[in-house]
C-alpha cells in the first residue's frame, strides 16, 4: 500500500507548498496555509469503479493525443433543466460531464432550487443524495412543492463517499445532487467531514467520476461569514462552473449568479421570487422592481441597466442629509462604495456641489447587487434629488458611464435599454451623446435626449 504524502495549503486560493508558510506567495494573505494529508492513489478506485460501471460500451476509456483539427468543434447537446432562468445562467443548460457547484446562504433556497428543478425532468433519472436531511424532510419539501408522484427521482441520506459510488452504479443515473459537499467523507481521510482534507479528496473523486462517466454532478456548498463558498479555495478551481444563490432573507427575490462557467458566460443573472410553494421565475424583472409609485418624492432615479443578455429598469435610492457627527458617512448598498465616492467626487469638483459635510446613502431596491457602468448618471440624479429635496418627474430614466472629467461616457446595448424603457412606458430617456451615431431615434416612441456632460444631464432633469 503507498504511503500517504502531506502537504500545505493555501485556505484562501488554493496554492499548494511541500512546507509551511507564513505569507501565499500567490494572493499574499497571512497564516492561511493549512497541512493535509493527501491519500494514496486507491482512495480514487470507488470512483473508477462507479465510473466503469454506468459507463455505455464505447471507447471513452481509451485517450491518446489529439491533433487540433481531429478534434469536433461541435457543442455537445446541453441537458434541458426546465427551468429558463436556470439554464440562462448555465450557458443554455446542464453540459453532461460536468460538475457545478451551487453556494448560497443557510436558508436562501439552494436545497429547494435543486429539489423543485429535478422533480420536472421526469426523463432523467436523477439520484439526490443528501447528507444534512432525512428522507421523510425531503418528501414534505417535495409534496409543498410539487403534487405529482415522480418515479424518476431516487433520494438517498449517506456521507460516505464509497457507500454513494456504490449506490451509483446500482441506480446508473443520468445525474447526480450531492447536497452538500461540506457533509460528505472519504474513508481514505481520517479527518472530519467539511475539513479541507476532505472536501478536497470527495470533490476530486466526484470530478473524476463525472469526466470518465460523462454523467453531471451538481454540488450544493455552503457560504461563510466571509461570503466566499465554505472549504478550501481550490474546490472553486476543481469545478466546472460555480454559481451562487444570493438575496436578502427579508426581501421575496432571490438572485441567482454566476461566478465561474467554462461552458458559458460569467455575467448571466436569473431572479426568482421566493413563494410558499417554491421558488417562481421571474421573466419580466423590471415591472417587480418598478411597482411603487414615487411620484412626488425626492431621491429616487430609474436607470435602464443590463446584466447579462437581459436588460431590466431598476430603481436608484438616494439620501443626503446633514452630518450628525463630525466624519460624514458614505454608504451604498447594491452598489459599490468606491464607485459611489468616486462619484460624489464628480459632483463636487466638476459640478460645484458642496457635499463633504453631508452623509449620503445609496440602495439599489428590490435587494438587487448591480454592477452595470451605466448607473452612474441615475446615481448621480438620486444624489442630487435628495440634495435639493426635489422629485424628479414620472417617465423619466436614464443609462450612461460618468467619467472622472464629468463627461458622460458611451454605453454598449443601447438599444435594448431603450426598448425595455419604451416597453414599461418611459416617455423620456437620458443617454449619452456618443451613443446617438448609430441609432434611428424616429423608430422609437420614446424621446431621447443625448448629453454630453453631468451638468447637461442634471439640467435636463432639473431645468
């Protein structure tokens, strides 16, 4: 029998040295290497052996070196999730061998996400393994949920690693839920589950198992106190595509992002609304953010952002008020902090507001994070709504970039932010000059009104 090697860890990025450090040479942090014990080589024969066994008789076992042009450039065909915001997010759909990793919150909706997806592909027979729940809790989250009986789905409660490569091959599924990660061990580790030892070593044997079997594997993982995804950097890495499940407990949607997705892109957004009976996918964001009526209030903008493919209007809230205490505060959120003092910075030296003794607080509603440049402009018109406590009229919204000179800087997708501002019944629309050359604004129902700088921008609001 081989002897089992140890090594160190970096808790942080993944970076792996045959000593201790005191500094990650690779992303610098302090004291984040931890010592491991790496398994011999026959912690990976339960995997093999999974492998081999569900695996149809062709010839995926033999590998040989490819030259560029044998290879197929041809998409394999995606498995369909029923779930359009789900698939959106994936790339169009769950690719076969791969393996995804779904981290959220306790309690944001993860198992109830995987559960109510699953129990519509009656086609698939889809093994869930669950390490935190008993079989009896999953049956009453699945009938709140779901009222159809489902042949397809077989639940299984087990931590053990080899007991759940056993039990596949004996149910030969067309996918796999391990929900989550953080509860599964390996007999070859004689360290707790959720330790970095053992995620480590489970992750990599369900990697291997996915890649040779050509099945799917989705794994569920936990969010620390930090917001990063519970267990070493490197199971981040290991994974195909990491997508996160994200939202305020106190507020009904819920944002699903992806992070990372070799099979797709990274700036896909999908938004659900939690129910009594699960979670509903929401097509048209922008009417459930927009359904308060702020007519006469100060402080609130529109801007027409897009994340992803879709654009939606969501809504800015600004509040600016005297300094209580000596320090003002700046405070955003949904947005990032240092963009909005950059901003606010603007305001002062190029536009000539006098905001350093004022506090100023930024929400994004609807508990939404939104990263889209083409805020700024509205963040700006909230600011300086409340500054001079007057309302900015109803039917008005705006997209633009705000450079650090003041000028208002050109957008990408216009078009669609101005059709998706059109739809909802904007009668009015600020974007920025530079975006004129290209459009017909004859075809559009909705006045546009380019500018070139800050001070246009506010003086058609505001006159």
């Amino acid at each position: 029998m081989a002897k089992d090697k140890t090594a160190y860890v970096c808790t942080n990025c993944g970076q792996e040295s045959a000593k201790w450090i005191g500094k990650c040479p690779s992303c610098g942090q302090w004291n984040t290497f931890k010592e491991i014990r790496i398994a011999a080589e026959s912690g990976s024969q339960a995997a093999r052996s999974a492998a081999v066994s569900v695996r149809s008789g062709n010839d995926r076992g033999k590998n040989r070196p490819l030259l560029l042009r044998e290879i197929s450039a041809k998409d394999e065909p995606r498995i369909d999730m029923h779930d359009a915001e789900l698939n959106r997010v994936l790339g169009g759909g769950l690719v076969p061998g791969s393996i995804v990793l779904l981290g959220g919150e306790p309690g944001i909706g993860k198992s109830t996400l995987t559960l109510q997806t699953i129990l519509r592909m009656p086609e698939k027979q889809i093994l869930y393994v669950s390490g935190e729940e008993s079989a009896h809790q999953l049956k009453m989250r699945a009938e709140r949920i779901s009222h159809d009986a489902d042949d397809s789905c077989h639940i299984l409660c087990e931590t053990s690693l080899e007991s759940i490569f056993a039990h596949i091959q004996e149910v030969k599924p067309d996918l796999v839920i391990i929900d989550s990660i953080q509860t599964i061990s390996t007999e070859d580790v004689e360290t707790s589950p959720g330790s970095i030892t053992q995620v480590r070593e489970c992750a990599s044997a369900l990697l291997r198992f996915a890649k040779t079997s050509g099945i799917p594997v989705i794994l569920i993982g936990h969010i620390n106190k930090e917001g990063t995804i519970a267990g070493p950097k490197i199971l981040e890495h290991i994974v195909d595509t990491v997508i996160q499940f994200e939202g305020d407990q106190h507020y009904m949607y819920r944002i699903l992002r992806s992070i990372k997705n070799r099979f797709g892109s990274t700036s896909e957004l999908g938004i659900y609304e939690m129910q009594q009976s699960g979670l509903r996918q929401v097509s048209n964001p922008s009417e459930l953010l927009l359904t308060q009526d702020h007519e006469g209030l100060s402080g609130i903008a529109i801007s027409s952002a897009i994340e992803g493919v879709r654009p939606f209007l969501v809504e800015t809230q600004a509040l600016v008020s005297s300094a209580a205490y000596g320090t003002p505060q700046r405070s955003a959120t949904g947005f990032d902090q240092r963009r909005l003092n950059m901003l606010l910075a603007v305001l002062e030296k190029r536009v000539g507001f006098k905001l350093m003794q004022k506090d100023v607080f930024i929400n994004i509603a609807g508990g939404l994070r939104v990263t889209d440049l083409a805020m700024d402009l509205s963040v700006i018109a909230a600011v300086l709504s409340s500054n001079v406590d007057t309302a900015i009229e109803t039917g008005w919204c705006m997209a633009g970039e705000v450079g650090l000179s003041g000028e208002v800087r050109p957008i990408n997708r216009i078009e669609q932010r101005i059709a998706e501002a059109e739809k909802l019944g904007f009668s009015n629309m600020i974007i920025p000059k530079y975006n004129m050359a290209g459009i017909d604004a004859r075809k559009y129902n909705i006045r546009l009104h380019p500018v070139r700088k800050v001070e246009e921008a506010l003086r058609e609001l505001f006159g």
